[in-house]
C-alpha cells in the first residue's frame, strides 16, 4: 500500500513537472508574437491618431515624471483614469508634432476601456481610437463607432462634456442613447488626456 501511494504521488508529480514544462515552452512560443501583435495594434491606433506623424519615440516617464503626472491627473479629478503610455509625434524630419497617448478609464460598464488619442502641439485633439473595450451590444459598443469617436476629431477644447440634448458647441459631445456611464467614462478618459497633455506641455494645471 505504502509503495502504491509513492508511485501514485510519483506519477503525479511527474505529470505536473511534463505539464508544466509544455506549458512554460507553449507560452515561449507565443509570447512573442502576441508582443508583436499587440505593439502593432498600437502603432496602427496611434497612426489612426495622428496620420500627420511619421514615427513615434516613446516619451521618458521617469525621474518621478510618473508619479508626478499621476498626482497631477488626480488632483484634477481623474483618479479612475491612467496614461498607459505618452509617444512623442515627429515628421519625418524628428520633429516634434505633438503627443499620442494611451489611456485607460475603469469607469466603462463593462469594465476598463483603453483606447489612443493624439494631440498637436497646439492641443488640438487629432480624435481617438478604441484598443479595448467590452461595453453592451448595441449600447456602449456604440463607442467604437465613427459617429461617435469623431465628435472629439479636430477640437481645441481645455475639456469635454456630454449632453442628452444635443450638442451645441466644441466641447459638446452627443451622449450615446442609453449609455451615459459608457459616455461618461469615454469623456472623462478624453479629458485625462487632454490634462497630461497640458501638464507635459507646461508643467502645471493650476
């Protein structure tokens, strides 16, 4: 009996040392081209952005600018929203042409929403693209779509606010019926960009 329960945890242990194993070599394998697919995606987002921009160099968060950036968004109000990553938009000559940001709200209904927004130099905000998101079908999926993302195309607007009564000026932007909190969530992680982009532009949003 006792020779039985070696051999059977024997086997066991064997067993789980092979699946391991494979499953260590599985995600060799694939991680890279899921790195790849991912940088990709962003690199297409970014251009979707800020088609005037011929490369993108990642801008250097650190030296506190990080913590410095978060605090900043904070004070502002935006503790539910991230910048993820800052791109510096150059031609083709390097030279600066504004910033492309990835921002992440954790304000969707459906959970975080991350997406890509480009702004000039001169805060104009080139528009937005969608990287993640899992809203309702039919209601705050609503958000990737052209109708709604281009309501922030081509605005210098300091920030956003959404209105159920239609939108009248700039900084308006049409609510999606029966997704405020999908709307809310897209508005408020606009306007975090839009702080980053002052904050890195001056230093300072008092």
């Amino acid at each position: 009996m006792s020779n039985k329960i070696v051999k059977d945890t024997f086997a066991i242990t064997l067993i789980t040392l092979v699946a391991g194993l494979a499953l260590g070599i599985v995600q060799g394998i694939t991680a890279d081209p899921i790195a790849e697919q991912n940088l990709k995606a962003k690199q297409e987002a970014y251009k979707a952005v800020f088609a005037d921009a011929e490369q993108f160099e990642e801008t250097d968060l650190s030296s506190g600018l990080s913590e410095e950036l978060e605090a900043c968004l904070d004070e502002n109000g935006f503790t539910a929203q991230n910048i993820d990553e800052v791109m510096g938009a150059q031609d083709g000559s390097g030279n600066e042409l504004g910033y492309a940001f990835t921002v992440t709200t954790s304000e969707g209904y459906g959970g975080d929403i991350q997406f890509a927004m480009g702004v000039k130099a001169d805060g104009t905000l080139n528009g937005i693209s969608i990287l993640s998101i899992g809203e309702t079908a039919g209601l705050g999926m609503k958000a990737t779509t052209d109708d709604f993302k281009n309501q922030f195309k081509d605005k210098n607007v300091e920030s956003f606010v959404y209105t159920k009564n239609g939108a009248s000026a700039d900084n308006e932007i049409d609510a999606l019926s029966g997704a405020t909190i999908t709307t809310n969530a897209m508005t408020n992680g606009v306007n975090a960009g839009l702080c980053a982009f002052r904050y890195l532009e001056g230093g300072s949003q008092e």
